[in-house]
C-alpha cells in the first residue's frame, strides 16, 4: 500500500473527526501506522477528557530522551515514577507534531502531577497501615505527614520538578519536530504559575523547528526576545493572533513586517493605541494580502476607518466594548463595499442605519453574518430591522447567528434565505416567544438547513419532543444536529427522547458563558 495515497484521503477528513482514526488502527498495521501520524499531529483540536489528558503525558515521558530522563531521576524529581519512562513507546509520537499549545501542555502536566502526587501519598499511607502497631509506622507516618502538599520544603522541590519536567518536555517538542501551529496564548497563567524564564527560541533546534510556522498566536507575557528572534527564522507566518495588551510590541511589529503572505491577523483586548501600532507596521503588500481581520474587543476604539484599507477581506469581526459603543464611528464604513467578503461578525448597540447599510453593500455576498447586541431600551427595534435587512440583503447566507424578537421576521428570513444551513439562535427573550421561533425555524428551514444552535436556554423534554415531532415531519427528513449552550443543563431528563428521536436528531451540549463566547 502507497502512504502517501492513504494520507492523501486522511487530508480529507474533518479535523475533529477521531473517531474514524480510532477505527483505522484496529484495520491492520499500515493503517494503524498512517492514522497514528494523524490523530498526533494536531491533538489540541480534541475536547480531551482528564484521563485522557494524564496518558498523553505518559505517552510523552516515554518519548523523552534518556538525557532527559536521567536528569529528571537525578534531581530526585518526585513526581515521575522509573516505570513511567522506562517503557520505550511504540512510535516516535512527538516528531508527528505540528502544533503545540505551551498553555494546553502545561494545563495537562498540572495535572499529571496532582494525580500522582495523590497516587503516591495514598499508597504510602496504605503501606503505613499495615504496620500501625509498629514503632517503625509510626515514625514512617510522620514522614508522609512532613511530606504532604503543605510542607514548605514539600513544596518547593515539587514546585521544581515541574518547572523542570515542563522545559524538558518543550525541549523535546523543539528538537524533534517541525512545527506549523504556536499557541503562546497561555490563557490559564495566573493559575499555572508558567516557569517565564523558558525560551523556546533558544533550545536546540529551534530554528529548524520553527521556520515553517504558518500559525502563531500569541499574549502579551511573551517576553520581546521571542519575538525578535521569531523574526530571524519564520517569514511565511499566514495568521498571527495577538490576546491582551503587549507590553512590549517591538518584536511583535518586526515580526509582523517581516511576513511575506501574512493572511489572517486577530487582535483580541487590546488598547486602540496598540492596534493603531500594529496596522502602521503592515505595509502595502500585507494589506492586499490579508483576508481576514478579527478586532475583538479593542478599548477606547473610535475611528475604524482603517478597515478600509483591507481591500480583499473575506472575513471581518467587530466586537466593540460596551462603553466604547457611543464613539465608534461606524458609518465610516457605510459606502465601503467589500466584493469578497463572505463572513461578518459584529457585537454592536446602537447606530443601527450604519450596520443595515452595510449590509445592503456587502449582504449579497455574504455566507455567515453573526450578530449580536446587549439589551438596552431599543434593542427590540433595532434586532427587528437588522433582521428584516437580513432578508432583503442577504440572500446567499448559509449561515446565521442573532437574536429574534417576533416570529414574523423569522418566517421572512426563512422564506428570503434559501441556502441557510445552519442558525444560531440567543434565547434571552421570553421563553414562549424563544420555542415559538424554534419550532418555526424546525418547521420553515430551508431544504438544505441541518444545524440549529440554542444559546442560553435549557429545554425540557416536553419541548424537546415537540420540536422532534415536528422536524420528523419534514420531507426529505434529513438528521438535524441540534447544539444547546446553556449555564444549566440537565440532560439526563431529556435522553429518553433524545434516544426515542435519534434516527433524526443527533443532540449535543455545551457549556453557555453569557457574553464572553458568543460564537465570534
């Protein structure tokens, strides 16, 4: 069998999709082998369970050079037991690596050692017990008792160990692999207390390692000295995504500058001062070049005229920080037209004509518009007449997220809106006026809709076996994979309908966070 040809066909699976690589290891050991390379590459775009989380660790340590291990066993690390590196692994996993989470990975290590700390303390407790008559059990109780997590001394060498466990790990990851995905992020800091004095760029095989990143996503910790020497190596860098001020953005603009085909920049909470700097750096060529622009939550922003500068967007978001709604000026974009664009996400209150007339510019193009405001006295009004330009303007959609107030402008979008696919509903409206604009849009949908999305509502089986019925009603009745987002879910109420249903329906949940993830 040619590899080349099976990984050929495994480009074309959903990157998600796990479950057809599990079964392609248990066909034989070609395939086994191909399907290992895939499931590895990218592990992060996996919703993985603690256990699962805790065995990649495992599986890591047995990767690690014996150098590695030697000094981990060394410093009397007490964390890692001899028997988790000495197995050599069955494949070289790290080296199938093409993205690396510094925040994921350090997440996962966490934990690896909270478990086996646990792990250790039980089983030398239970040992202890044996013998609690004995002189010797006695004092070897005090021992763990001294050894405990509250220990100062305890503490500090455990403290060490993982700082020291978390470099050798990324070592290995810059050594041994040639990355195309860097995610600095490091969302969870505070909690993780990350060793800072890690530099990435200067391990052995960094430049090999990284010179053909295409994705880097960044925060604002990242010491200026990664950036600079980022800059000496990586010039094909496609997307760049900055989270947080940066304190120091030298190195980030030189980066920036240096990028060739540069397609894709996203700037999340940063002050407009820091954005203005960043745009300065992009010259003629990346302006062309990129086609998607993500600003997302930019403090004090007022002028976004710069937009239009970004002549061949595809993709634009703007999520404007609520005390940041009056001084935006967003009629700046009201005679700009962009022909390519085909995605629009905006967070907006108020000036409503601006947002409708840039619709009716861009709207025909337009294959996912996501809108969504906070509620204020005319938050009624202004939902109703964005949504009534969604089925003037825009009737190529495929897919759309927003609030309806009334059912009227639901059946209007339905009716206008043929291609629609998929529909994100917010359900903080009435709760009879949200299951009636359910239950139209499962009895009016297009032909081709097969994905609704509820955020911020839990429904009750009764509800659930309503909006069921009538989706099995449909002719062709094709499955519907119905997503509920809510702070408060009790699903197992509703699986006896889920299971009676699932012929036609294929239910999911999520967990809701009111405003911070609204799909954008």
């Amino acid at each position: 069998m040619d590899t080349d040809f099976f990984e050929e066909i495994l480009e074309y699976l959903d990157e998600n999709d796990k479950n057809t690589l599990y079964s392609c290891l248990l066909v034989n050991r070609f395939l086994c082998k191909v399907s290992v390379k895939f499931l590895w590459r990218n592990i992060w775009n996996f919703k993985l369970q603690s256990e699962a989380q805790r065995q990649i660790i495992r599986t890591l340590l047995t990767c690690l050079p014996n150098e590695s291990k030697k000094l981990l066993h060394k410093e009397e690390t007490i964390i890692i037991p001899i028997s988790e590196t000495s197995k050599p692994p069955l494949f070289d996993y790290v080296s199938f690596f093409k993205a690396l989470s510094i925040d994921d990975i350090i997440i996962m290590i966490d934990f690896f050692i909270q478990k086996s700390t646990k792990s250790t303390q039980s089983t030398q407790s239970t040992q202890s017990a044996k013998s609690t008559k004995s002189t010797k059990s006695t004092k070897s109780t005090k021992s763990i008792k001294s050894g405990s997590s509250k220990n100062p001394n305890h503490l500090i060498r455990l403290n060490k160990s993982r700082n020291l466990l978390i470099e050798e790990i990324l070592k290995m990851f810059i050594s041994r692999t040639s990355l195309k995905i860097l995610n600095c992020t490091m969302n969870k800091r505070k909690i993780m207390k990350i060793p800072y004095d890690i530099m990435l760029t200067e391990f052995p095989g960094a430049r090999d390692c990284l010179k053909n990143l295409i994705e880097l996503r960044c925060i604002n910790e990242v010491r200026p000295e990664v950036f600079y020497q980022l800059s000496q190596v990586c010039h094909n860098i496609e997307t760049i995504k900055i989270f947080g001020s940066l304190k120091h953005d030298n190195g980030m603009k030189k980066l920036i500058i240096l990028q060739d085909n540069l397609k894709c920049l996203e700037v999340k909470k940063l002050h407009s001062s820091e954005l203005n700097g960043i745009l300065c750096s992009l010259n003629n060529k990346q302006l062309n070049t990129i086609t998607k622009l993500h600003l997302k939550g930019i403090s004090n922003l007022s002028s976004i005229s710069f937009i239009i500068k970004f002549t061949n967007l595809q993709e634009l978001t703007l999520i404007i920080n609520y005390f940041d709604y009056n001084k935006v000026k967003l009629e700046e974009l009201n005679y700009v037209i962009f022909p390519k664009l085909r995605y629009f996400a905006i967070r907006y209150d108020i000036k409503s004509e601006a947002l409708l007339k840039f619709l009716e510019n861009n709207g025909e193009n337009l294959e996912e518009f996501k809108y969504y405001s906070f509620r204020t006295e005319c938050t009624e009004s202004i939902n109703k007449s964005i949504n009534l330009a969604v089925a003037k303007f825009c009737l190529n959609l495929k897919s759309l997220y927003a609030r309806f107030e009334e059912t009227n402008t639901v059946i209007s979008i339905l009716n206008s809106c043929q291609q629609l696919e998929r529909i994100g509903v917010y359900c903080d409206t009435c709760r009879i006026e949200a299951l009636e604009i359910i239950k139209i849009i499962a009895k009016y949908s297009p032909k081709k809709f097969h994905e609704l999305k509820l955020h911020g509502i839990n429904l009750l089986p009764k509800e659930l076996e309503t909006i069921f019925m009538i989706w099995e009603d449909r002719i062709p009745c094709k499955t519907l994979t119905l997503i509920i987002k809510s702070d408060k879910v009790k699903k197992e109420e509703n699986m006896k309908v889920i299971e009676k249903y699932k012929k036609f329906v294929d239910v999911k949940y999520e967990k809701y966070v009111k405003y911070e993830e609204i799909e954008m």
